[in-house]
C-alpha cells in the first residue's frame, strides 16, 4: 500500500486508529521518521525515554510534519496526537482550502487580521473543527450562513472592529447562525455593554440553543439589576452567561432567577479593580443575590483580599460571600 493512500483514510476517517497504525507501519519500513511519530504516540502509556524521543523527533522534523500548514501555523500552541496536528494558532487566509491536512484539527486559534477571511473554515475538510476562536468580524456572514452545515460547537468573533457598530446583515448572520446547527458556545468582543443594543441576541433563534455565551468588553462595570430584569423574562436561557473583561470576569446561571454571581479576578485588586467591582455591586437589585462566589487565577494577598472584604462590606444587602479557598 501507498503511503499516499494511507494519508488519505486517516484524513477521511481522522477518528480510525486502525488507519493510522496501518500508515505507521507503512511508513517504518520506508524509514519515514513520521512513522516514529505516529507509533510513539499510539502508546498513550508510554516511558521516559520514548517521551524524549518523541519530542526530540517534533523538535527534529516539525517542518516536515506540518508539510504546506508549516507557512500558516504557529510554533507555539500546537497539540499533536497520534501523529497528527489536533490543535493550532494559524493565519489562514484562503490558500489552504483545499489542504487535507486540515481534517485532523479539532481546535484553531486564528491569528488572522482584521479584513483576512480564513475561507479554509469553508473548505471540504474541517469535518473534525469543534471550537475556533478569534474569528475575524469580515468572516461572520461567510461562515454563519454557509450554504453547507459547519460542525463548530464554539466560535470565538474578535478583532479590532469590534469598537464599530454592527451592521444589520453581520446581526442576522449571528441571529440565524443557519450554518452552524452545532453551535453551544459563543463569544463576541464588543466596545461596550448596552442592554438595548444586545436585543438582537437576547431574541436570536440560536440564543435558545446555547449553551454559554461570553461577552468580551474592554471594562465589567455594568448595572447587573437591569441585565438580570431582562433575563428572567427570557423562556429559553444559556446554562452560563459571561462578562469577561480585561481584570474582571462576572459568570451568571438561571439558577434561583439568576441571583447567582462569580466573580473571578484576573489581574491584582488595583484601584481601577476595585472600582469597576464597587460600579457593578452598586447596581445589585435592591434583593440581593442568593450567592456571590469571589475566585481568582493568581494568588491573592492577605491585603488584597482584606481590600476586596472591605469593598463588599459596603453593600450589606449581599448574600453571603465565599471567598477563594486559597485565602
């Protein structure tokens, strides 16, 4: 058999062990160092010394491996497995729409410009693509209302137009999503939070089938009453809501009507910290929530977290607080 035919059965069917050991062996006995690779990584136990070889042999041949993805992909961020690229941050710009390479990936980063449509997102083989991230305003409308079904389940919209208004046809796009029937997740990067210009999502046809929407804003500092009021008259909901910001991140659940708030902390209790969460409690409706859970993604001080119980000390209608466990 030819090697050639054995690439082409592990990229139709990405899934088939089986098609990807009979290539292995194929590519043994040719003395193809790819061969090694795919081995190596089918013994998903494997020692010390084999895990240094395999890295030895990335390290070695990683040019090679990627073949035509070398000129697109980054060299940081990628994930191999069973010998084969299942993870990336690209540029992809249109010339690889026809690469067969392409159907291992299950996760893209684009690393695209503003303007760069990735019509390899369009292409015959991204049969195995779940999550993409960093999507290109100037690709909403191609990719959500694709003539043919795409198997996303998260798309991530950033870029820096986000600051520009949306138009009406980028709105229907998202409104629909009519390409993409899989979709549970959906982040967008927006300029601000306005209750009344988030209407079009509150009432779009594929609101009702995700499962969690993010929301990327330059500040979180928004008035949590009014967004919770809109909320509960919606009949169908996302498991999560998240307002994530570049120091502080709000996660929201239709548990108890929405009176359950995370926060999470990205960046140390700085003083414009502290006054975006002072903004955002401030606008608590005058019940208060059931819960308030306060996480972060860095260790938090003795003083920093004395800071932040002082701060929420100043709004006694709050339910009780839980804390980070590592304070």
């Amino acid at each position: 058999m030819e090697a050639a035919d054995c690439f082409r059965a592990v990229y139709a069917n990405p899934g088939d062990a089986g098609a990807r050991q009979v290539l292995a062996d194929v590519l043994l006995e040719a003395g193809d160092p790819r061969g090694e690779l795919i081995a190596l990584q089918l013994q998903h136990r494997r020692s010390r010394k084999a895990q240094l070889k395999l890295e030895r042999l990335l390290a070695r041949h990683l040019t090679d491996f990627l073949g035509p993805l070398a000129g697109v992909v980054s060299p940081r961020g990628q994930v191999w497995e069973d010998g084969f690229l299942v993870e990336c941050r690209a540029t992809l710009t249109g010339t690889l729409v026809d690469e067969p390479s392409l159907a291992t990936l299950r996760r893209l980063e684009l690393q695209n410009r503003d303007g760069e449509v990735p019509l390899e997102l369009l292409g015959p083989h991204v049969a195995s693509l779940r999550e993409v991230t960093g999507l290109p305003r100037a690709a909403v409308v191609p990719v959500f209302t694709h003539a043919r079904p795409l198997p996303f389940q998260s798309v991530g919209v950033e870029g820096q137009r986000s600051a520009e208004p949306w138009t009406t046809h980028e709105l229907d796009a998202l409104r629909s999503a009519r390409a993409l029937p899989a979709l549970r997740q959906l982040s967008i990067a927006m300029a601000r939070f306005d209750l009344e210009g988030l209407e079009w999502l509150w009432t779009a046809p594929s609101f009702a089938r995700l499962r969690t929407v993010e929301l990327g804003l330059s500040r979180v500092a928004i008035d949590l009453g009014a967004l919770r009021d809109r909320l509960v008259l919606l009949d169908e909901v996302p498991d999560t809501l998240v307002l994530r910001g570049r120091q502080l991140e709000l996660r929201l659940k239709p548990t108890d009507r929405w009176r359950t708030l995370h926060l999470l902390l990205h960046a140390p209790l700085t003083e414009p910290v502290r006054h975006d969460a002072a903004l955002m409690l401030e606008s608590l409706p005058a019940e208060g929530l059931s819960r308030l859970d306060v996480s972060s993604d860095f260790p938090v001080t003795r003083d920093a977290l004395a800071r932040l119980k002082a701060l929420v000390k100043r709004f006694p209608r709050l339910a009780p607080v839980r804390w980070p466990s590592s304070c």
